[in-house]
C-alpha cells in the first residue's frame, strides 16, 4: 500500500511517495498512527515528548531505529540522535536521552493481523496491556489496543555526511553549565583515527576528562565540569569522523547566574518562557498568588515585580525572604500553594541554588526536589511551589533603586537596647562614605555621645560610639552628604531607647565567724561577715565597724577589709594580739557600710574558758578538707590529732568528731553553707563547705 503526498516548496512543486515498510533497525520513518492518522512527533517537554500531529516533514517527525541485542523485534527508537526513554519517575510519560543501552529506551515493535500495521510497546511491558498509543494528542506508555497500531513510512537514506547541529550551538550565551556537548550528523557514523584527538579549551587551556564517543548519528563528547561565566571553544580534527575530511571548531559561553544579595531589588524571569514573575492585582485562578507575564510592567512596578531579597539567618547566607510590595511570597497549608503576608515565617523562607542557566528558589520546608516554577512546561502560566526542570529556572535583573536604608540596629523606635548595643545602617546598596564626623547620636536635649565614629563596609554603616545612658531615647542622624547624596537632601535617621538600670540585687549576709552565740571560740579567731555575693564599700564606709566587750570600753576591730564576697576584721594594732578568755565579744557593722546593705549586722561570740591563751593557725599544707562543694561526702586531712566541728551559720555546733590523720564525713543537713574547723596542739583551721545534693 503506497500513499502520495504533494508538498508546496519555495520555488517548485515536489512530490514523494511513501511506502508502508518492515520496520528495520538502521533505517528512517515517519510513524503514522493508524486511529488518527497524525504522524508520531517530538516536542520539547520536561514530562511527555510525543505527540501526534499532521504531517509537517519537519526533523521533529523523523525516527530512526535501532538495533539491540535482547531480541530481533527490539529497536530503540530515535529522534535527532536521542532515544525515546520511559520517564524516571512517570512509568506513562517519555522523554528523549543520550542513553540507547538503557532498559527503559528499548521497544518491541510487533505486527498486528492486519498487515503493514504494528504495535509498539516498551520492553518492560511486553506479554501486558500497556501499549505506546495516543489519548488526546499526546502518546503514552500505557494505553489500550483501541489506538495502538501504527505504520512505519520509510524515508530515503541521506547519500551526503554533514553536520546537522552542533550543541550547544555555535556563539551559544547563557549554556547550562551541565550541558552535554555533542555533533549530530546527517547519517551514522564510524569512528575515524583522530577520534581521540577532541580537545575543549577555555582561557586558560585544556579541559580534562574530553572522550568522544558514537550514539548511531551523533558524536557525544563526554569532559569535565565547566565553569561558570567561561567561553569554551571545542574542536573535532579531521578524520575523527571517518570519511569526514573537515575539522569542527566552534564556542560557546556558560552562564554566569546572577545570585541574589541583601538588600537588593530585582525582576525575575523565567529561564525558558522570557516572561516575568508578578504578584497580578487580581490572584490567578486557584490557590497561588503569583504568575508570570510577558514583558517587565513599569508602572506600579514595586507592587508587582519587584522582589527584594533579605537574609533572616545570617548561618544560612543562601537562603532568602522574598518581598514584593512588602509583602512577603509564603507557602501555604499545601505544599504547592503561596500567599503574601506582611510578616515573614518559616515558611517564607527559600532556599537559592544554581540550577541550569540561572536559579532555583526552593521552600526550604519542602522536598528538597520541589521550587518556585510555571504550572506549564513553556514557562507561562500559574506559579507553584512544587515544580522542577526548566520551567522552574529563574534569571535576576537587578534594579538600581534610590538609595535607601533598608534596615537599621537597633530598629527605629526599638525599646529596652541595651548600652554597649552595636549601632548600624544597612542600606539598599553599596555606599562610599565621607565626611566622616558628621554622623551623630544624640539625646532628647541635643546632647550629642561622645567617640562617634563611622565607618561604611558594603552596604553597612558601622556606627562606633562612646558610653550610652540608661532609659534614654537617642537619635541616629546620617547627613545625606555623607553617603554621596546632594547636601541639600534630607538626612537619614532613626531613634531608639535604651534599657533602665538595673535593680541591684543587695547582697545578703550567709554566715560570720565565728558563729553568732558561739563558744569556745579560740583566742585568735578570725572574725568575718560573708555574704551571698561580691560586696563593695557602701556609704558609711568601714571606719564604723566595732568590736567590744562589755568589761571594756575601747573598740578592738583594726581597719576592715573587702575580699570579694568576705568582709575581714582584725584585731586593732593597739590592742593585744589575741581575744580574752572567758569573754563574750560583740561586733557590730553599720547599715550602709556595705553598699546595698542598709541593716545593721550584729553578732556575738564567746572565747575559751580556761588558761589556753591563743591557738595558732594550723599550717596550710596540713590540712585539707575536700570538696569544698559536697553532696554530703566530706574527706579531711588533718594532723594525728585532731578535733573536727561542724557549725551552720548560725553558729551552732552540729558535730563533733576526732581524728587521726584521716577522715570521712557525711553531712546529712539541708542544703548550704557550713563551717568546719580542725583544731590540735592549740591550733586551728576553718573551712567553709556548700552542701549541694
């Protein structure tokens, strides 16, 4: 059965006659789907490649098969030098790869009892129901019988090898990085002599890893990474094609993305479509607020497609909020759906890569494999969150604005700063600063902080300065001069408040020593207040602290001392060198002697009874009591006699215990301060230990 078809041409009249043919590994055909009569075709599409059309005797119809090695009716099927491949994740759609040995790119071709007519299925599927056939338009993996049959018209054999296309083409801007470089040829093709001999070059020489091989029409040459921004010149000798005489030279220039910065403006375009990404006045239908539209709109710009940039984890310096209008893109409940808030979440935030010749703008709460992208395919259309390949690429044009402060620190009107807060201005772009004395900070009456200094990094101006005041409201001014404007122009400025002082917490007596109401207090004690934290010399100062005795009327405290949080009071230099025996001693420190102290501390102690005139102090190195901070295990280390008490702080004795040289303890008391003294041979040593189970 022949068919006969009139072509119009441009100077002529042609005819060519096809014949239904034996489908036949090395030759060309069109394929006519018997149902519809539309002719098998490619177009460009992430998901689904075929479809079928009207005969148009364009490239996009013709199919090459090839031979494999499963079987004599297994063929792969090419268009262009690339094999029609099952999806990677759709086990229906069809896509075209560099790959003929894949599983997925291998199809049983099988006549059917009528004659001249066959079915094509992909390997994986042969012995079931799911055949290659269209449903409205588009051609499928696993349709039914009803429109699966299909006539094979065989197409002459091109006599001449040529180059048909070269990719990526020559003088090429703005490549994909991960670009596959290949030759396709008008005919098969057999490797030549030189064949080894490809070499890509950029500036600055060789490319590694250069390995051609051959795919039936094409030559694929395999390298290594390309950079981005760099023109690479690839050239094919002579003879690495054999019977193809002529070297191939030609360049091309990967793409040089631009990244988003803080605080910048831009215009995002669609990578594959050219169109625009907007915020319309009216919403797209269903439940995304953003689409794209043809061309950049100047009016009303800012409120619909112009989006800045900001960074709300500086740890995170690829990832974004976006704004357009003030408002900010923010995924919804579902995973594909956006909205526009005047706050940013979590769910505002995206997550900025390279991808092909530009961006992607990934929800980081999404999959990782879900961005910013066109309900279609050609890049028009409703935008989601959920797409991926071409159409979710994203090109920036950065818009110059007036200069601007975006963001200051602390925040215009800010409460509670704190005084030694950093003071900046971030504004919308880079900044060149002078007149550098003329940034000031000054209060409510004009007065102007002391040690100002500024100082312009970037887009920031670091603010240095003096001492701030507590609770204070202070005014950041930036003469419009300084940052290059017109001196004429208003200046930039901000206020914030500062913090109140502090309530100070007053420190709080823990213990003395001795012990208030303690006997048998050795004549040479050390007498001590501390406290629950570091103290200072108040109001009073320390002159009118006292030690008496009833039986005398002379004060014996010497000159106190401060040592963090211990208030030391000696003996005055005039009296004797030890306490009496036999006496009760009464000291006394005044309110405000202590600053934050403003009672008065009282406390009284007894000395030994007897004729032991005074214990020495034990040398340090012979005892030890340790830890000085316990659960309730005490071990001491003490000379071969020794009496051991323990006293709270209040003085009293809680218990007794003798010692020969070493010594555990348990302190089964509440949590606190307690004191433990060792005394032998008319010496002794104090400790104090915090009980902490």
């Amino acid at each position: 059965m022949k068919k006969a078809f009139l072509f119009l041409c441009a100077l002529f009249v042609c005819s060519a006659t096809f014949a239904q043919a034996t489908p036949t590994s090395g030759k060309r055909y069109n394929i006519q789907n018997v149902s519809t009569g539309l002719y098998l075709s490619y177009v460009a599409d992430d998901w689904n490649v075929s479809r079928v059309k009207a005969r148009s005797n364009d490239d996009d119809q013709v199919w090459k098969l090839g031979a494999t090695a499963d079987a004599e009716d297994v063929f792969t099927l090419a268009n262009d030098g690339k094999y029609l491949t099952k999806h990677s994740i759709y086990d229906w759609d069809n896509i075209l790869s560099d790959d003929p040995n894949s599983a997925n790119a291998k199809f049983v071709i099988t006549e059917t009892t009528t004659r001249g007519n066959y079915t094509i299925q992909l390997l994986a599927n042969r012995g079931t129901d799911n055949y290659y056939a269209p449903e409205n338009g588009t051609v499928y993996l696993n349709k039914g019988i009803a429109a699966a049959e299909w006539q094979f018209e065989e197409l002459p054999e091109l006599s001449t090898l040529e180059v048909k296309r070269l990719e990526p083409l020559k003088n090429a801007e703005k490549v994909d990085v991960n670009t596959a470089v290949s030759v396709l040829f008008t005919k098969d093709i057999v490797a030549g002599e030189k064949l080894g001999d490809i070499k890509i070059e950029d500036e600055t020489g060789v490319v590694a890893d250069v390995v051609g091989t051959i795919a039936g029409e094409r030559l694929n040459i395999a390298h290594g990474a390309f950079v981005y921004g760099k023109t690479y010149t690839v050239t094919v000798p002579a003879n690495a094609i054999e019977g193809f005489a002529t070297p191939i030279t030609w360049s091309f220039t990967i793409a040089n993305p631009v990244l988003p910065k803080e605080p910048r403006s831009y215009n995002i375009k669609n990578s594959t479509s050219g169109y625009y990404l907007t915020v319309p006045t009216t919403p797209p239908a269903g439940d995304s607020r953003l689409t794209v539209v043809v061309d950049k709109i100047v009016e009303d710009n800012a409120a619909t497609q112009l989006f800045t940039f900001s960074n709300p984890d500086p740890i995170r310096p690829n990832v974004f909020n976006i704004a357009v209008g003030g408002k900010y893109i923010t995924k919804t409940g579902e995973r594909y759906a956006s909205t526009l808030l005047d706050e940013p979440t979590v769910e505002s935030q995206f997550e900025v890569t390279i991808g092909g010749v530009g961006i992607k703008l990934h929800v980081v709460s999404n999959t990782p494999t879900q961005f910013l992208g066109t309900n279609s395919s050609d890049g028009t259309g409703t935008v989601y969150l959920d797409k991926d390949g071409v159409n979710a690429v994203w090109e920036l044009e950065e818009v110059i604005l007036p200069l601007a402060i975006y963001k200051t620190f602390p925040s215009n009107d800010a409460t509670d700063v704190a005084l030694d807060a950093e003071v900046k201005a971030q504004f919308n772009t880079d900044i060149t600063a002078s007149a550098l004395a003329t940034v000031t900070i000054k209060d409510a009456q004009s007065v102007a902080v002391e040690g100002v200094s500024a100082t312009a990094n970037g887009t920031f101006l670091l603010i240095a300065h003096g001492d701030l005041a507590f609770e204070t409201t202070y005014t950041v001014t930036i003469p419009a001069a300084f940052v290059g404007l017109e001196a004429t122009e208003e200046p930039f400025s901000w206020s914030f408040t500062t913090e109140a002082a502090p309530v100070e917490v007053a420190p709080v007596k823990s213990f003395t020593t001795p012990a208030d109401g303690a006997t048998d207090v050795v004549l040479n004690a050390t007498i001590s207040v501390v406290f629950d934290k570091d103290i200072a010399v108040g109001s009073a100062g320390l002159e009118g602290i006292t030690l008496t005795a009833a039986e005398l009327e002379v004060n014996l405290a010497g000159t106190a001392a401060i040592s963090e949080a211990t208030l030391n009071i000696p003996l005055a230099a005039e009296a004797t060198s030890t306490l009496a025996n036999n006496t009760v001693y009464t000291v006394t420190v005044p309110a405000n002697t202590i600053k934050g102290v403003t009672d008065a501390i009282t406390f009284s102690f007894t000395t030994l009874v007897g004729t032991i005139t005074a214990l020495e102090t034990i040398d340090a190195n012979k005892v030890a009591v340790y830890p000085t901070i316990s659960n309730g295990k005490l071990t001491l280390v003490t000379p071969a006699q020794a009496s051991i008490k323990v006293w709270d702080v209040a003085g009293r004795t809680l218990a007794t215990y003798a010692s020969n040289g070493n010594l555990t303890i348990d302190l089964n008391y509440a949590n606190g301060i307690y004191v433990v003294a060792v005394e032998s041979n008319g010496e002794v040593s104090t400790h104090k230990v915090i009980l902490q189970k």
